[in-house]
C-alpha cells in the first residue's frame, strides 16, 4: 500500500468531487519506482468508477498521463508524485474530470488565447515545497488550452537525466527542450515569462485609492485587510502575493498554529485578502513614489497608481554573499533554499554559509542528506539558538569553521569548491565540494525609495510607533523597517498598526 488510511480517507472526499471519467495511461518497468507507480494508480483506481487504468508506452518509463476518455490532455507524471507533489495529482484528477479551477476568469481566457505549441518539462524533487506551485500551474495550463503539454519529471527518479541536463536546482523547467526558467514561478508569473503580460493601460483608469498597500507579503496583507475593513478604497500592489514566506518551509512560532509552511500560510493570506473589495494588483514592482496632491506610486511597467495614503511593506529578500562566483553558479551548486534543493546533493559534500538559526537549520537538513556538510561563520561563535547548535554538534559529518571569510566559490561549468581566509591567522584554504547553500541573512527592499523616504544605513525604512515615515500620508510596516526583529508575526501586527494610523490620518485630513 503506497497511501496511508489518513490520506485515504481525505483523498475519498476528494474524488467524490471528480465530474466525468479519466483515464490514466501507465508506462512501467520492472524496477521499484515503476512497481511504486502502478500501486498507487491501483489504489487511485479502486478508490472510484470515473478511472481507468491502460497500459502504455510513454516518451519516459515510470510514467503516467491523466486523459480525458478519447482525448489526451497532455498532463504526464514521470516518477511517483508523492510527497509535496500530491496535491499536483489530485488537482490533475480532478481538473481533467471538468471540475472548473479557482483561478480568475481573466487568467483562463488569457491561457485559452495563445496560440501555439508549447511542451514543458519540469524538474522537482518530492521535498521541495515551491515545486508544487510550478507543476500545478503547467498542468491547469495544458487542460485549459491543447497547444500546451506538461510533464513532471521527479529527478530522484530519472538521476541519469537529471544530472547530464545539469540540472542542481529544483524546480527547472524547460519548454520545447529549451531552459525555461528555474525557481518557484505562479501561474501569473509564467504567463508574464511567455510574453503575457498587462500593460500600463491596464491600470489607467483606476480611481485613486484611500489606502494602496505595497507589497503583498504577511505585513501588506494585514494592512489591506485591516483598511478594507473601515471601508475605505484599497489597493495592493504586489511583486509575488505572499512575498518572503514562500520561499519558507516550516513555521512553527506562529502562535496558535503549532505547525505550517510558508506557501500554504502565503495561499491563506491571499484567501483572506479576497474576501474583501480589495483591488489586488500582483505581478506589478513599484519602481518611484513621489508626493503631490496625492502620492503617486509609478509600476515598473508605466502606470502610475494615486492614493491619499500609502503603506510600504515590500518585505527583504536573501542576501548574497558578493563574492566571486557566487552569481555565476547561482542553480549551478550555489543554493539559497536547502529544502527545494537539498536532494540533488546526495551523498555530496557541500558548506552552508552562515552560522544564524537558518544556516544551523540548513547545515541539520542536509546532513541527513549529504555526504559532509562544512559550516562557514564569519564571527566567532555561531549565532543560532542553543538547541540548535547542541542537534549540530551530535552531528558525525559535520564540520563547523568558525571566524572565516568566505573568499570565492570556484568552479567551471559547476561547483567544485569554496576558498577561505582563517580571519585569526590570514592564512587561506581551500575546500573541494559540489554544492554551497547561501543563509546570511535579509536585505531590505527598499532601493526604490532613494532619495524620498528616510532610511537607516541598513537601508531599512524609519518608522514611529505609529508606523509613520518622514513623509505625511506614508507609512511602512513589517522587514522592511526598522522594527527590531523580523517575524511574521510581528510583521502582521506592524501592518494593522500602519492601515489603523494611515485610517486615522484620513480622518484627521
């Protein structure tokens, strides 16, 4: 038995939903995988009369398509999509049966409307949480338009493949053969890739706005709702709804929940926010804001947005090391997310950049995975919690170097090693490994603000306790100020303290 009695139980609710007969088309071997595969599509198949199961010969073998009867959809699983990928089968199932997708009616008719044919392929790992995204994604695309196809290929399945495509970053995807884009994409983001886009004319005759949130992460998400909730006109622009907590894993300091991940926290904040008349403008970066009568908030795009009041809440990102060979093997052995990537290096040797709770937790994870993993920290001690550098230490294939400076990240056409300075002595070395994982931390996004908002020199926007900027009518709120410590939570509560100051100021002007 491939599926547990729980999922049993919740997958049994599921097909119930299915709307017409599918068929899905098996292409096995005689291996484990294969052996794996058509047990689960056994169990699939015994679970309800809407499918049917036929032997095949497909273009990879394990594998398997989900068809309508008469009628390939173009939706191919290659390995067992488990794990992460379980919930990409059972929306296939589900959306190849007629049931309609929760996607906006705009996003469908733009899907439906190109032209052409279009293969994807897609690279994934069973533990990588962004992968699902991708896969879902492609998949709702060839159902709704017959020019697009899409197979998820799981590259702990298909090794050999994976590795002559040199492919060391999950998810990868490629279309008609070609390198695609590599990195957690959303529908809307893949669209945008392929050249459908919405222009500046798109936003020309919005109405200003009472509150324009920008960004769309945990902080932004608060402030909307919270301004929305007063009844005033609000908007938000986002770059990636959701913002930083995509990229993360396991929450589980989020008081009240004892456990969630970050795109499944990200999908819930997004529910909420459409629960209200919120004007939700994602896939846009705001690129200038300038005081006038209102302010004016100008889209990379073009289009510039007015608002009587506006809140910043635009989030950090990772930051880079700013080393040699950092970018130029960046998804060649240089990683950011140990999660996604972590089981490409199997039985490699690889250092973890950063001795702070993330890199303590990374270089954790991927010892169970990895060959040796060395640890590089600049200070002197490393900086994670007790209980984390206690579970470190027990560790037998973990090296930790601590006062060093990373130097260089070498490689040719990969990864093959780390150079750097014993800061004690000056004396340099050099380490012979396949793969680096980058976790030294955030930068905030605020570049675009030059010369308008006031900042520290950290680059973090200045803020009061009502989270007020120097510019009346502004506000800010979550990591990109200057609040203390950088928590989901926390950045909640600084965006609902920014929408009730920016309702106030309202009242007040």
């Amino acid at each position: 038995m491939i599926l547990d009695a729980e999922i049993k139980a919740q997958l049994a609710q599921y097909l119930q939903l299915m709307e017409n007969d599918i068929v899905l088309k098996v292409s096995a071997g005689d291996d484990q995988v294969s052996r794996d595969m058509l047990a689960l599509v056994d169990e699939l198949a015994a679970m309800s009369p809407k499918i049917k199961v036929e032997k095949t010969q497909l273009q990879r073998t394990p594998s398997f398509s989900v068809n309508r009867i008469g009628e390939d959809t173009g939706i191919t699983f290659a390995g067992v999509p488990l794990g992460h990928e379980f919930t990409s089968l059972v929306l296939a199932l589900l959306q190849v049966s007629g049931r309609p997708p929760k996607v906006d009616q705009n996003v469908i008719d733009r899907i439906k409307s190109i032209k052409g044919t279009y293969h994807f392929e897609t690279y994934v790992s069973l533990t990588c949480h962004n992968c699902p995204e991708v896969v879902q994604a492609l998949n709702l695309m060839s159902v709704l338009n017959t020019g697009i196809s899409h197979t998820m290929i799981d590259g702990a399945a298909f090794k050999d493949e994976a590795e002559r495509k040199g492919i060391m970053a999950v998810p990868t995807v490629f279309l008609n053969g070609e390198l695609f884009g590599s990195g957690r994409m959303s529908l809307e983001e893949i669209l945008a890739k392929m050249g459908n886009t919405l222009d500046a004319s798109h936003f020309a005759e919005k109405e200003p706005f009472d509150v324009l949130v920008v960004g769309g992460g945990p902080a932004g998400a608060t402030a909307a709702i919270y301004a929305a909730r007063k009844g005033v006109r609000t908007g938000i622009v986002a770059e990636r709804f959701g913002g930083q907590i995509l990229d993360t894993l396991g929450i589980e300091n989020f008081i009240s929940v004892k456990y969630t991940e970050g795109p499944k926290l990200a999908a819930s904040l997004e529910e909420h926010v459409k629960q209200y008349d919120i004007d939700i403008m994602n896939l846009q970066r705001a690129k200038r804001l300038e005081k006038k009568d209102l302010i004016e908030i100008e889209l990379e795009n073009g289009a510039v947005l007015k608002s009587k009041t506006v809140i910043i809440a635009t989030g950090a990102r990772w930051r880079n090391l700013g080393v040699p060979g950092e970018a130029e093997f960046k998804n060649k052995g240089v990683a950011y997310c140990p999660h996604c990537d972590g089981p490409l290096f199997e039985g490699k040797h690889v250092a973890v950049i950063g001795g702070g709770n993330s890199g303590i937790e990374a270089a954790i994870d991927l010892a169970g995975i990895a060959k040796h993993v060395t640890v590089l920290e600049f200070m002197p001690e490393l900086k994670a919690d007790a209980v984390l550098q206690e579970r470190l230490y027990s560790l037998p294939n973990v090296t930790v170097l601590k006062n060093v400076q990373t130097k260089e990240i070498t490689g040719t056409d990969k990864v093959n090693g780390i150079t750097y300075i014993d800061r004690a002595t000056g004396e340099e070395h050099h380490i012979e490994l396949q793969g680096v994982f980058v976790q030294i931390g955030l930068v905030p996004n605020t570049d675009w603000l030059d010369g308008t908002i006031e900042r520290n020199r950290f680059g973090e926007i200045i803020v009061d306790k009502h989270g007020a900027t120097n510019i009346p009518g502004v506000f800010a709120a979550g990591d990109c100020t200057d609040s203390a410590y950088k928590q989901i939570i926390i950045s909640m509560g600084s965006g609902a303290t920014a929408a009730l100051s920016a309702f106030d100021y309202l009242i007040r002007n």
